[in-house]
C-alpha cells in the first residue's frame, strides 16, 4: 500500500506564492511519473504538472511559466512552486503518483488534497 502525506497549501494574495510538497512511502519499488493536479468547487479535476522518472514534464497551459514541478533527491518526494497566484487557482490540490509495489502490480495513489486559496 501506498500512501501520500501532502503540505504546504493556503491562503495566499494574487501575486504570492506558494510551494505544495509531497511525499510517498509505503511498499514501492519505483516511481513512475509524480504529478499534482487540481479540482475547483463545480469544476472537474484537471491536470496542473507531471514529472516522470526522467525527469520530463507537463504543465497544464494556464500554468505554465507560473509553477514549476520538481522532484526531491529521495525520488519519492515532489514539490509544485506556485509564483504568480491568480484568484482562477484557487482550488484543492491532489498530489498523484504511479509506479511499481513490492508485489510487482502497478499502483495509482491519491494524495488527501490541500486548500490553496488565492484572494484578489
């Protein structure tokens, strides 16, 4: 099983910014790609960036040149700094990741979710 612990969220003024971190741990053997993404009240869950094992990644265009991914020395951390903030990102931010558990089954997991609220 494995589990995500995500942090960092709140409330921030448009132009602030923001670092979200998280972390797995559980019975992984490899981390395939890392990602948050982001679910607005009414909206569906959209993707915000991705970071592969290779380090590539995606950003959603709304976002890019705003945020930027990353992963920490230990592999199984990933960071999202927020500069920039507009009100439009106000959201509750899920941290994702897929990869490879000790029972050689391929894994999907869910971070709990964080608040970050950007007022205008």
């Amino acid at each position: 099983q494995v589990q995500l612990v995500e942090s960092g969220g709140g409330l921030v003024q448009a132009g602030g910014s923001l670092r979200l971190s998280c972390a797995a741990s559980g019975s992984i053997v490899s981390i395939n790609a890392m990602g948050w993404y982001r679910q607005a009240p009414g909206k569906q869950r959209e993707l915000v960036a991705t970071i592969t094992s290779t380090g590539s990644t995606n950003y959603l265009d709304s976002v890019k040149g705003r945020f930027t991914i990353s992963r920490g020395n230990a592999k199984n951390t990933v960071y999202l700094q927020m500069n920039s903030l507009k009100p439009e990102d106000t959201a509750v931010y899920y941290c994702h990741t897929a990869g490879i558990a000790t029972t050689g089954i391929l894994f999907r997991s869910w971070g709990q979710g964080t608040q970050v609220t950007v007022s205008s």
